[in-house]
C-alpha cells in the first residue's frame, strides 16, 4: 500500500550552471509543493501503513531550512534545480522514514520532478 501526504514551501533560488540568457540564471522564487509517500504493508490491528502525522512530524524536520530561503545557501543545494531538491530531500528525510518510497517536487502546478532514490 502506498500513502502519501502533500506540502508546500516558499523558497528563491538561482541556476548558476545555465547560460546568462537562460531565466532561470538569476534570483527569481516558487511555491513548491512536495509530497512525500511511503509504501509498505498495513498494520493488522491498526489498518494503516504509517500515521499521517509520523510523515508531517519528518516533514515538519526540513521545513525550516527550505520555507523563504534562498536554496543556493543550503548546504548540498547550490545548484537547486527540481531534480536536485527532491534529491536533497530525500537524502534528509529517508533516515526518520525507512518506506520511504517516493518523493515527487513540482516548481509549477504544471512542472515537476519524481525521485524513487536511485539516480
């Protein structure tokens, strides 16, 4: 079974690696929204894989350091692209969720990344 529960954060951030023409070169900021699953068997006597609480209580962990930052300042983050993010992400909240199975990351409601933690 696979459960999930969804968030948002506010961040600015650059993409120091594109050329100069690319806007994505300077400062410019996202609502991000993560949602972050996990997978694994149900419970026999409680009915649920994991409490809904235990995945905002990890969340609740990394919030701080994304919520109205400049990502670039994160250590591991600075070249944050999507891809790096959820990346990032995943490596901060794996050790508080052992199912954690997946972990999608939109900058846009329209664009986003999935990362099942191989690369």
């Amino acid at each position: 079974m696979v459960v999930f529960k969804e968030f948002t954060f506010d961040a600015a951030h650059f993409l120091p690696n594109v050329p100069d023409t690319h806007k994505c070169k300077y400062m410019h900021g996202h609502t991000y929204r993560i949602r972050i699953f996990v997978e694994g068997p149900l419970h026999p006597e409680l009915g649920w894989v994991m409490d809904f609480a235990d995945l905002k209580d990890a969340w609740k962990k990394i919030e701080p350091v994304l919520d109205h930052k400049v990502l670039n300042d994160i250590p591991g983050l600075s070249n944050p692209t999507a891809e790096q993010i959820a990346i990032w992400a995943w490596d901060q909240l794996k050790p508080a969720l052992p199912l954690l199975s997946r972990i999608e990351l939109y900058e846009t409601p329209s664009s986003g990344v999935a990362y099942t933690g191989d690369q």
